[in-house]
C-alpha cells in the first residue's frame, strides 16, 4: 500500500529502515523452536495405538477364557508371557505420544551475544573428558576427541578442556602433551579452512573431495604439509604407547628424574597439569588457545572411588574452582566433535531468555563410526535415537546417555528449577459477593522485572538452603568452591591467583572430600548403579528441570562402537545390570519422586520401562521356548480356534505391523534399522538381559558379585575384521541352546506330521510359524556364530540342515527298498485266505 501511495505522490518519501533496527528485532525472536510432528502422521498413529490396546484386551480376554486343558502348564506359561509383554508394550509406547522436532537459529544467537564492537557474550563451557586405560582407550582416540574440542567454533576463552584420566597412567599423561604440541598447529588449520570434522583421524580418513567450497589457493599446500605433520604425531603418540606396554621394575621416571606419582594407579596423590592456559597457551599464528587441563584425582586404599561417576564429581569440582563456566559438555574419550557448531546449538536452548532457565541439559543423539553397512547388531541404536527420545522430548525432556550432553552447572549442584511468575488470581467487581472483593493488581514490567521474577526460585531457593544448613556439610569444606556454587553465571574472582587455585583445586580432588557430604546422593552424578547416566537425568527431572534433545542435521558428535557379538552382548550386559541396580535401590522410578510431584506419569512410564525391560529375558525365553516343547511334545497352547479367535488373531497382527509402520513414517527411520534393533532386543533379551537379572539378583539378595569374562581371539587388518573376530562368552549360551531346541523341534514336528497324516498338518503350521519367528530373529546372531564372511552363507548352512534331516525321515518313512504290497498278510493266514 506504501508502495502504491508512494507512485501517486500521496506520501512523502520515509529514510530507508535502520538496518541496526531490523537487526535487534531479529534479536528478540526466540533461539530455537519446537516443530510438532505433522497431524497426518501422528493422529493416525495415535489411533492405531488406541485401537492396538482395546484388541490387546480382547485377545487376552479370550486367552484367559479359554484354556487348554490337556496341556495347562504350556498355556498358563504362555499367559504370563503375553500378560507381562502387554504390560512391557504400554511402558515404551505411551512415552512415544507426543513426539516432537526442534530448529536452532544460529544467527540470532550471533545476533544477540556476539554483537560487534562489543564483548563476546556467549556463555563458558568447560568440556570433560574421561579415560581410564590407555590399553583398552588408545591414547590415539584421546588426543583426536582433545584436539576436536580445541578446534570447536566457539570463543577460545570460553572454553576449557579437562581430561580426567582415572587410571594415573604416564602415557596418557605423556600423549596429552605431545597432544597440545599439535594443537598448536591443527586449531589454526581448521579455523583458516573452516574445515569438518576436526578431528584429524577422522578428517584425513574421509573419503570425500576435501576440494569442495575451498577457494583457497594455498589449502591443498597446507593440507599435505598438515597431513605429514599429523603422521609424525601419530608415529610419536604410538611409540608412547608401544613404550607403556612394558612396565619398568622400578616404575616410570619423569624427564626430570623424578617417579611417576601414579605408579601405584590404586594409591597415589592427586595430579594436575595445565598444558594450555593463560601462560603459553597460543598457537603458531600468535592467537590463544583453549585451557587444556589434566586430572587424576588422589586414590588410596579403603577409599570408595565410585568409578566414572565419582571421576566425573572430582572433574565438576575441580573446573569450579579454576574456571567456573555456567555450563559442562561431557564426553567419552572416543566421542570426537564431528560439528564445530555443537556447543552453540546447546545455547540456543540453554541461553534462551524466554525457556532456557527451565533446561538442566540439552542431549544430542550418538552417533558411530565404523559399524558395517547392514549394522548387524543394531549397534546405531537408531529406533531409540529417532523414536524414543524424540517421544521423551515432548514430554520432559530425554534421559541423559552418557555422553554428548550439555548441563547446566547450577542443575548438577542439586538446585531446583527457578519458578515463573504466578499468574494474578480472578479479580471481579464487588456486584456479587460469591467471586469476592474486588483487589488492585499491580502489572510489573515485561523485561528487568519478568526476568527477576523467573529467577526468584532459585533466589528462595539459596536462601533457605543458607538459613537450614550449613554449606560446608552440602558441597565439601572447601570455601572457594562453596563460593563457585553461589554464582550462577560462573566465573571466578579476579583476585585468586592460579597457585592458590591449583592449591584448592588439588584439595577437592581428594579421597576424603566426598565424605559426609551429599555429592552422588543428591549432588553431581549420581552413585549406586553403573548406569549413572540413567540415575542422575532421573534425579533432575524428579526436581522439576526439563532437558532438550538436540538433533542438528550434522552429527555433533561419533563415537566408536564395538561391533563384533560378544562385545556387543557384554555392552548390553553391562547396561542391563545397571537397570537392575537402579530397580532394587530407592531411586527406583516404580516409587520414587511422588513427594514433590513434579515428574510426568508419561516420563515416570519412560523411566520405568529403563529398570524393568531387563526382566522381560524370562518370559522371553520361556516364550521362544514354547514353540519347540510343542512341536516336540505334540502339544498345542492355543484352543480349536473359532472365527471370532481368528478375527482377533488378525487385528493383533495387522495392529502390530500398522503401529510399526506408522512410526517409521513419522520418525524417518528406515524398515532395516527398525527390523535390526527387533532382531537383537531378542538377541540381547535371551542372553545378556537374562545374565543381568541373575547377575542382579545375586549381588543384591546374596551379596555376590559375578563377572562374565570374554577370551578374545585376534582379529584381521581389514575393514570390519573386527566383525568376524569370535570372542567366547557365557552370554552365547542361551541363544545357541533356543536355536538348536527350534531347529530340532521344526525337524521333529515336520516328521510326525509326515508319520500322522493329513489331520495333524493343521495344528503344524500354527507351531512352524512361531518357531520361525525364533529362528529369523536370532539369524544375525547365528551369522555371528559361523564367523567370516568368505564361508558358506548361513542361510544356506540352515536350510542345509533342515531339508537333509527332514528328507532323510521322510526316506526312512517311504522306505522305497522294501516291496509294498497290498491285501492280507499272507504269513498269518496262509495261502488260502
């Protein structure tokens, strides 16, 4: 219209929009936004799940109505089996109703925080990173997750690397150094060229044209001279560790002759190492580099360390103390930065003015290298990555993994989550008594006084924590870090001098600090189970936080998975026992947090199915079972099934196959990742789900303690030879056993339905079918079994045994040797009859 006027010459000419205008209200728009899920998929979806629970009861309705009574303990196992699966499906489906998206905007964070002329105002984080042995974390894998976090887009002097290393190990000590050499060199590189990944294994292995969008004329000069740099760190990282394989009798002696403190690694004092910082911390262009840091905290005999989660509480104290950043990114060892951008797409939600108080941690998905095309073990986990956590996301938030998470630090010191403003009461004229007098409000304004109020809880909060107990007994007698608690935006006082901070920081990492305080009860990373991921994300949302689930369209992070079976199955173990240990504790989800009320029935339900899925390996494997001790028994656990028995058989099935359909179609994830991850859930149900329930149960009722060990067999130099690397492991017993009883059952059953007639070949086929279904869900497990690639295919293996064993009863059956005749026997009644 403005336009128009202006061509008529009814409006006089306006100056030009104030390009710094347009640029503050681009400013005030939100960081981030939720995406909802589009209607047409979901709504679809829901109804399906609705519909699946009403045939569900109807089916178990006619289950239990009908028994079979001349084979009563098959059914009445088959019952408790279908109950205890029904009860399984609704804990991990209905956490899956509101599954959501999110956007980052990038630019508006630049806009807002890092305006020019001015000083950066992007929040700190400092980066932990935690190793135990070099042997089994090659040092190798180390510096590259190091160097990709000095290389992140992101101020260097808001960023701070601290490498916990738990084992006190000398080479690790010794690559760290040599890592922050190279670094010197490799950080400039990568912010010249603004190349991805920075990690420089991970980037000089790519298969890709490194060529693209360099415009550079000098980078392919720079890149050779960088890549033959990078060997010769590579060369001189693995004579490190080709050196630590062989302990001297003396221990490791130090360059200046003294010994190695951590020779003794279960008793030793507590070590740091600032190997770039505020004094020679540049790289070869002049610029500064980020705080590199080394940590092993002190381990004497008698002392309880708690592993990872106690390493993790000395590294949270420890950057308090020196650094102090509002916020924390954890990381494994062999977790590189695969986006330069990770930590600024955490702040579009953490430093978000509107929501970003509300949020203890922003969690990215995992993502793996080196797992084989078909990821036969479903080791990307993608169903849970892509389905369950974008599910989770709607509700509170996603559990904490492990890795590859962004905290906020006032969240792990036990805080609760600031309250907003109450909204004013009804206010009415004084015309009718019944809605009350009628009360002057008072509206405060939107910006200086809406923030004081958000931030109001946590003020009450501190207070009544200052005026109920003492500090000291909460956090640990130390007053410079009783101080760091109390800032909420971080920081440390100008006025502490780095040796007297290294002083404190070497006391907080002291055995006895913990003692008589609240760290790993309600404070930090949480003890009592070796799952503490699981058990410290619980404890914030049971507090009232709400966490994000960050999924940019490049990775922010890969890591490294193990791909052959039996690692895979002792991973899951080592999982599986850590639900159990949180079931049996007083965190459990069943019966904990009801008091404050602040955890969602749906996140409640999430957390739930976390403890209690371990516990479905029984009926699992009384139900994959079943099927053989029917064909072998000629029994049958189903009764003479009637047309309306058939119909609800159909409706489950169709009602199964639709809900797996429909949520592939709203979460992206492809058929084969979706039928891979069912394959090892009964892959992992039958053999490490079913060791950790006896693993559990033993050590909490008997107070004995178990370990499965796995003996290793070398493996070959070739892409993926660590697929076919056979390691044996107790864990492979129970599938092996459930195959072969299948196996022979479908070779039993088919031969008596041969021997019986026509009649018994319709009850076969009811039995057939669901040992099949055992059989195609342990196949890659089977694949796992026969080893390497270049022999004879296991399909072909399988079909093998069953056609010769089935043709060989059936030749014994025909017996084509022997003259069939017709007629009386002529023996028993002579020639005359």
């Amino acid at each position: 219209m403005d336009d128009w006027k202006l061509q008529q010459g009814n409006l006089g000419h306006e100056p030009d929009e104030d390009p710094d205008a347009a640029m503050l209200d681009e400013a005030r728009q939100p960081l981030s936004r939720k995406v909802p899920i589009a209607s047409s998929k979901v709504n679809p979806y829901r109804m399906v799940i609705v519909a699946r629970l009403v045939i569900l009861a109807f089916f178990l309705r006619y289950r239990l109505m009908n028994p079979v009574h001349d084979a009563l303990g098959l059914w009445l196992t088959s019952i408790i089996c279908e109950i205890w699966f029904a009860f399984s499906w609704i804990l991990d489906q209905f956490p899956k109703w509101f599954p959501i998206d999110r956007e980052t905007y990038l630019d508006r964070l630049s806009i807002r925080y890092e305006r020019e002329g001015e000083p950066n105002m992007l929040a700190p984080v400092d980066v932990f990173v935690s190793t135990v042995d070099p042997m089994k974390e090659p040092p190798l894998v180390t510096a590259n997750t190091v160097l990709s976090i000095l290389a992140m887009d992101y101020p260097v002097d808001k960023i701070s690397c601290y490498i916990s290393d738990d084992g006190a190990s000398m080479c690790t000590f010794e690559a760290l150094s040599e890592t922050a050499e190279f670094a010197r060199k490799w950080v400039p590189f990568c912010k010249k060229f603004s190349i991805e990944p920075r990690a420089p294994e991970m980037y000089f292995s790519e298969k890709v044209d490194y060529l693209k969008d360099k415009v550079q004329p000098t980078f392919v000069k720079d890149r050779r001279a960088m890549k033959r740099e990078y060997e010769e760190f590579k060369v001189r990282i693995n004579a490190l560790v080709a050196k630590a394989q062989k302990v001297p009798q003396g221990g490791w002696i130090m360059q200046d002759g003294t010994p190695w403190p951590g020779n003794n690694t279960k008793d030793h004092p507590g070590m740091i190492q600032v190997f770039l910082g505020h004094s020679g911390g540049h790289d070869t262009e002049g610029n500064e580099l980020p705080r590199l840091v080394y940590v092993s905290r002190e381990k004497r005999p008698g002392f309880q360390h708690h592993k990872k989660a106690g390493a993790m509480n000395a590294l949270i104290r420890v950057s308090a103390v020196l650094t102090n950043a509002p916020f924390m990114l954890n990381l494994d060892c062999d977790h590189y930065v695969n986006n330069s951008k990770a930590a600024r797409e955490a702040m579009c939600f953490l430093m978000d003015p509107q929501t970003g108080k509300k949020v203890c941690y922003v969690q990215f998905p995992q993502r793996f290298d080196g797992i084989d095309r078909h990821d036969r073990y479903a080791n990307r986990n993608t169903v849970f990555f892509d389905i369950n956590m974008k599910g989770l996301d709607g509700i509170q938030g996603p559990a904490y993994v492990g890795t590859g998470c962004v905290f906020r630090r006032q969240a792990l010191y036990g805080y609760n989550p600031p309250k907003g403003p109450k909204r004013p009461k009804m206010v009415s004229c004084d015309c009718c008594p019944c809605f009350g007098k009628r009360k002057k409000v008072k509206y405060e304004g939107n910006d200086a006084n809406g923030e004081a109020a958000s931030l109001r809880g946590m003020d009450d909060d501190k207070e009544v924590l200052m005026s109920q107990m003492n500090f000291e007994k909460k956090f640990g007698q130390s007053s410079i870090f009783v101080t760091s608690t109390l800032m909420e935006e971080g920081g440390v006082p100008p006025s502490a001098s780095p040796a007297s901070q290294l002083k404190e920081a070497i006391h907080v990492i002291s055995c006895g600090y913990e003692d008589k305080t609240e760290w790993g009860i309600e404070l930090g990373w949480i003890y009592g189970s070796i799952t503490e991921d699981i058990l410290t994300g619980f404890k914030m949302h049971c507090r009232g936080w709400r966490s994000i689930y960050c999924m940019p369209k490049r990775a922010a992070f890969k890591g490294t998975a193990p791909i052959n079976l039996s690692d895979r199955l002792n991973q899951v173990l080592r999982w599986a026992l850590g639900s159990i240990e949180i079931f049996f504790s007083r965190h459990c989800p069943l019966w904990y947090g009801y008091k404050e009320g602040k955890l969602k029935w749906l996140e409640r339900f999430a957390y739930a199915n976390t403890t209690v899925y371990p516990f479905t390996s029984i009926p699992l494997v009384a139900y994959c079972v079943l099927p053989a001790v029917c064909l072998l028994t000629d029994k049958f656990i189903m009764p003479p099934i009637s047309t309306f028995a058939g119909l609800y058989f159909v409706a489950l099935f169709s009602s199964i196959i639709a809900t797996g359909l429909l949520e592939l179609k709203w979460s992206g994830v492809s058929i084969e990742e979706w039928w891979r991850n069912e394959q090892f859930w009964v892959i992992g149900g039958v053999s490490a789900h079913l060791f950790a329930v006896i693993q559990g149960l033993l050590k909490v009722l008997a107070g004995i303690d178990t370990n499965f060990t796995v003996t290793s067999k070398a493996a070959d130099d070739e892409e993926f030879g660590e697929l076919y690397t056979f390691k044996w492991t107790t864990l492979l017993i129970p599938p092996t056993t459930i195959l072969i009883i299948n196996i022979v059952g479908v070779v039993a059953g088919i031969s008596d339905a041969i021997n019986n007639g026509y009649q018994s070949w319709g009850p076969l086929f009811g039995k057939l079918f669901f040992s099949f279904w055992v059989i195609v869900h342990l196949y890659p497990f089977l694949k796992g079994l026969m080893g390497r690639q270049n022999r004879t295919p296991t399909i072909v293996v399988i079909w093998s045994v069953l056609l010769a064993s089935i043709f060989s009863l059936l030749w014994v059956r025909i017996d084509p040797f022997v003259l069939k005749t017709k007629g009386p026997d002529t023996k028993l009644c002579g020639i005359n009859c």
